[in-house]
C-alpha cells in the first residue's frame, strides 16, 4: 500500500521494518523546508510504502509520530482511496506551539520515527498493553500510546484551549508515570501525582523537584537556584494548576516557592498562572516519550525541558 504524507519535512529515503519513506523529488533543501512548516495549508512533503492489514490504525498511530517530530500537524492519506493532491487544504492555521522541529537532524529524525512508531504498536511492552477499547473504538488502552496521542491532539485542534491543552498533558504524563512504576518499581509507586511523576522521571534521568520527597534528584540541579527555576521544575506547581483548574475552573494556583518551610506545616506560597507553565509541560511530556523510546542521538538533550532551550542541541 502506498500513503500520502503532508507537511512532514524530510530529505532522504529511510525505511525499517519493511516501511519506506520517500520524500518528494525535485525540491530543494530550502523549498522542502519550507512546504512542510507551511502555516496555511498541507503540503505534500513524500510518499510512504508498506503492507499493513489495518490501514486505519497504521495512519492514525503513524501520524501521531510524524507530528511529533514534526511538532505540526502532519496528515497522512491512502493514495489508494483518495486523489493525490500537491496539498491538503485546511481551514484552520497550523500551529506550532512554539517548539522546535526534530526533523532538523537526519538521523534524529529517522531514530525517533522508528523508535517511537514500533513502541506504539508493541503490544508486549509493560506500559503499552492492550487493556480493553478506548481510543477510536481501538483496543489501545495503554498508558504509552495515551500519553503520546494526547501531547500531539492539540496540534490537530482547529482552536487548542489552554485548559483542554494543560488538562491533556497532565493527565497523560501522570497515567503514564503511574504505570510505568507499577510495571518497573512497584516499590516507588504511588497514587500522588507529583510522588509518581517525580519518581519516573528520577528513573529515566530528567531532572525535576518535589518538595515532599528530598527535593527531587538535586544531582541533576543546583540548590542555589532561582525561584523561578524552583516552580518551573517543581512537580507540585503543574499538580495544583491541574487541581486548580479541574476543581475550581480557576487558571491561576497557590504553589510552593521553596522546598525549606515558613513554620512547621506551611510552606511559602506564590500564585502561579497556567499560561506560564503550559509550555514547560509540553516540553516535560516530551523529554519523558523521548527517554523512554531510549533516543541516544547526541543532538538531543532532555534535560534543557525546564529551560526555554529546545530539546535539541
């Protein structure tokens, strides 16, 4: 079977188990640059080819992927049941959420495309098991594929509000976070949000705070640092923007400015707003599907999640 991609941005054929990517002929590297971060419509950007028996599901997870790297909605037709088209014309902008592209580097590009595509459909993998019908009438309850599919949605959404946006990202890290432990260290688990987060993301090395416990892996932090800093790593402001905006249908939160108490039971506090750390989120979500996918592109640097820095170098 043949597909269509659209407003993917890559240079060279690459294929892996029995997929093959190839993009659009006669185009520069600047004009294919520039057709696949198109902000107005789909671009047609290259073809793929493979046998799969269930169309349906190889676009809908393949396209997650793509729109990962891409950090853009990426569309992706059968040639077979539609007629080609030099694009695929939306009535809605494009938007990027303010990241940057893993497409910039080849080989980057090529390893989280396999990588994440074949964890997708892994079904033998303790975090991506089949557990009943959720997502499209599919059998893909699995915290994995759940996480990835809701931190790419919002790239498809004609209008991403920031509370469906924040409620998605949170919600898909923490589901994810909880099965992780529970499949790979029972021991750590536990059914607080920011102590199960915080423990994942201690075990796949990105660095974070949580004030209930140590301060978070401080051998990836200076303690001296900002309060800034301190809210943006810490677990516990994303925790109570979340309550906060689940609850009380509130965008601003009371959150803990440092990890050293005023008095026995508080703590210092500062109101925080969920516009200000939506995008710190995203890119938290982000770091946690690369570092578990097992990336090792030197290119890439998840600790810089907490930074207004892109992940790549």
């Amino acid at each position: 079977m043949k597909f269509a991609i659209y407003g993917f941005y890559f240079d060279r054929e690459f294929s892996f188990d029995g997929i093959k990517f190839t993009p659009v002929e006669e185009l520069s590297y600047q004009e294919r640059k520039k057709i696949a971060s198109d902000r107005n419509r789909h671009n047609l950007t290259g073809y793929i080819e493979t046998q799969v028996s269930d169309s349906e599901l190889f676009i809908f997870s393949m396209q997650a992927v793509l729109t990962f790297v891409q950090q853009q909605d990426v569309i992706i037709v059968s040639i077979n049941e539609t007629k080609l088209s030099s694009f695929y014309k939306y009535d809605f902008e494009r938007t990027t959420h303010g990241a940057a592209s893993y497409a910039l580097y080849p080989d980057l590009l090529e390893e989280i495309v396999q990588k994440l595509y074949l964890k997708l459909i892994d079904n033998t993998d303790p975090c991506n098991q089949k557990d009943g019908d959720n997502v499209f009438g599919k059998e893909h309850n699995c915290e994995f594929s759940s996480l990835v599919y809701k931190i790419t949605e919002p790239f498809h959404m004609r209008k991403p509000f920031i509370e469906m946006v924040f409620f998605l990202y949170f919600s898909g890290l923490e589901a994810f976070c909880k099965q992780y432990l529970k499949s790979y260290e029972a021991s750590l688990y536990s059914e607080q949000a920011p102590d199960a987060i915080g423990n994942t993301l201690e075990k796949l090395g990105i660095p974070y705070i949580n004030i209930y416990k140590n301060n978070g892996n401080y051998n990836f932090i200076n303690e001296n640092i900002s309060e800034d800093q301190f809210l943006i790593l810490s677990i516990t402001t994303y925790s109570n923007l979340r309550n906060s905006l689940f609850h009380s249908n509130k965008f601003v939160a009371d959150t803990q400015i440092s990890a050293k108490k005023i008095s026995k039971k508080e703590y210092p506090m500062k109101e925080v707003q969920i516009t200000e750390y939506d995008g710190y989120l995203f890119r938290l979500c982000n770091a946690v599907v690369l570092k578990y996918i097992g990336i090792t592109n030197t290119n890439l640097d998840c600790s810089k999640w907490h930074t207004r820095f892109p992940l790549i170098k």
